[in-house]
C-alpha cells in the first residue's frame, strides 16, 4: 500500500468511526443525523385507545366544524391578529385544555390525540396551531406536570376554556437554546413573603394576551452564598 492508499484507508476509517455503522446507542434522532433509519424505535407508531379514539373523532368532527364556518387564515395573516371569537370557540371545543385533566376542565386526552388536533387546525392556519401549542404544549404545560393541586384547582379550569391564556417566558437575549444561561433574577424580600422579577424576556409567543406566564428566573440557593438556580414562577 502506497502512501496516498494509506492516507485514503485512514480517512476511510475515520469516516466510519464518526458516522458509526454499529448498534445505534444514543438515541434515534441521532441515529437518523448519522444515516441510520432504526425503524424498531418507533414502529408500530402509538394507537390512541379504542374509548379514546371514539371521543377523540367526536371532537374532530366539532373542530372541523366549527374551524370550516369561523376560522379565516388569511384575515388572520392581513390583521396579524387571532380573533378573540375564535379563541373562545376553540375553549368550547375543548382545545385549549386538551391534555388538562376532567376534572379540571380539560379533556384528559393523550398527548398523541392532542398532535391530532394541532394537525387539524395546522392544515388550514399554521398560525392558530401555533397560538393554540404556545398556550397549551408549554403555557399550561408546567401547571399540569409540576403545579401542586391547589394551582391547578385555582388556574386550570379558566385556561382550559380559554377565559384566560398561558405563555413560557423563557427566552431573553442570550438564553434560548442556551437554556441554562437565564439571567432574569428573583430575590426573595426581607420577610421572604414573596420573590421581586428583575430582567427582560423576547419572543415570548402569546405574552401580549396572556394572563397566566411560566416564567424562568435565578434565584438563590440557601446556604449557599453566591449560587443560583433557575426556578419556573407562575405570575400573572
């Protein structure tokens, strides 16, 4: 083997070593970066159950419905501006708590009966999926996963019909990806009652309408002087 061989055999190997043509072991999505399709990951694709599936047709046909005699993409795109009229319909429909559970007003249905519904709205106004994901995917989404049941007795019945909306604040100028890089801080006050917000927020979808925002902030760790961490604060 010549030299140039060598140097090609080389480059060779460092190709497959990088693209790793071995047993997938971190994941499918990386998988997929690196060219390998691992269809054993994800087939057969989720069935939503056949009791679900039953309520979750009846609620599509009201959707299509109602999305067919209301919704108008391009007087949304013109004003820049989703009617409060159809906000309201799509709390009636049950949209806006999809996930949240029955007995705080919402529907209790699957996550994957809730990517059902965002198709339906998305194929006719990508911008009402959007508006519609923002407030429920992650404007509720931290209530419902981590709220105490006294928060969700108190904020989730009026943000499952969409009396009140949710946002996620936590984008500012350097944190996004870089979600460990929040600067916003919270100190507590003197007597501890409550916490004082000091930073900026950007690009927060639906903060303008919004009545309820999860919103990212350091804090101070107890006992630990000049640590912080990143706490979620529900404010209104």
């Amino acid at each position: 083997m010549n030299k140039l061989d060598a140097q090609r055999q080389k480059e060779i190997q460092q190709a497959e070593e990088l693209l790793f043509a071995g047993p997938q072991a971190l994941g499918f999505a990386k998988g997929l970066f690196q060219g390998h399709f691992v269809a054993d990951w994800v087939m057969p694709y989720p069935r939503i159950p056949a009791t679900q599936q039953v309520e979750l047709d009846e609620t599509l046909k009201e959707l299509r419905q109602f999305l067919d005699e209301h919704l108008d993409p391009a007087e949304i795109d013109r004003k820049a501006d989703i009617p409060r009229s159809v906000i309201d319909g799509l709390g009636r429909v049950g949209v806006l708590g999809m996930t949240a559970p029955k007995e705080y007003g919402g529907c209790g249905f699957s996550q994957m009966a809730n990517c059902k519904v965002l198709e339906e709205i998305g194929r006719r106004c990508a911008s009402t999926s959007v508006f519609v994901n923002a407030h429920h995917s992650i404007g509720i989404r931290a209530l419902l996963l981590f709220g105490t049941h006294e928060q969700k007795q108190r904020w989730l019945p009026k943000l499952s019909t969409g009396e009140q909306l949710g946002a996620f604040a936590l984008t500012e100028k350097e944190a996004g990806s870089d979600a460990a890089n929040v600067q916003m801080q919270a100190r507590p006050t003197e007597d501890s009652s409550h916490f004082v917000l000091n930073g900026e927020k950007r690009y927060i979808t639906n903060a303008a309408i919004a009545d309820v925002l999860t919103v990212m902030a350091r804090t101070p760790v107890p006992g630990k002087d000049g640590k912080t961490a990143i706490t979620a604060f529900l404010v209104t």
